[in-house]
C-alpha cells in the first residue's frame, strides 16, 4: 500500500475471542488494518477515536446487539 492508498480498516466485534483470532487470520491476507472489540462498548469507543471503512458484528452480545 502507498501513502495515497492506505489499506481499508475494519472493525470485527464478537464477544467470543476464538471468533474475532478466526476473522482476524482470515482478513490478514488482504492487507486490511483490523480492529477487534470483545463487546459492543468497546466497539463503540474504538468508533470514537479510529476510522473504519467496514464493520463486521456479531448479532448476539451482552447488553447490545450487532446492529
């Protein structure tokens, strides 16, 4: 990737850590930068302060759904 081109970003919420390592091998070929949030808050913070081009969400979490 060059400076002009810089890689997509994307963010895997899961609260099942085996399934954001699975995302995280999967999407490592495509030279996307990927972010991981173990609940929806932490999705929410990491929102806040990082840009995402594509979220990637569990739709069954504690206290918050996927969507």
């Amino acid at each position: 990737m060059t400076a002009a081109n810089p890689p997509w970003t994307l963010l895997a919420v899961d609260d099942e850590p085996n399934i954001l390592a699975a995302l995280r091998r999967v999407f490592r070929a495509t030279g996307w930068r990927i972010l991981t949030a173990g609940h929806a808050q932490a999705a929410l913070a990491l929102l806040a302060t990082e840009p995402v081009n594509a979220v990637l969400s569990d739709m069954r979490m504690p206290d918050m759904n996927g969507v």
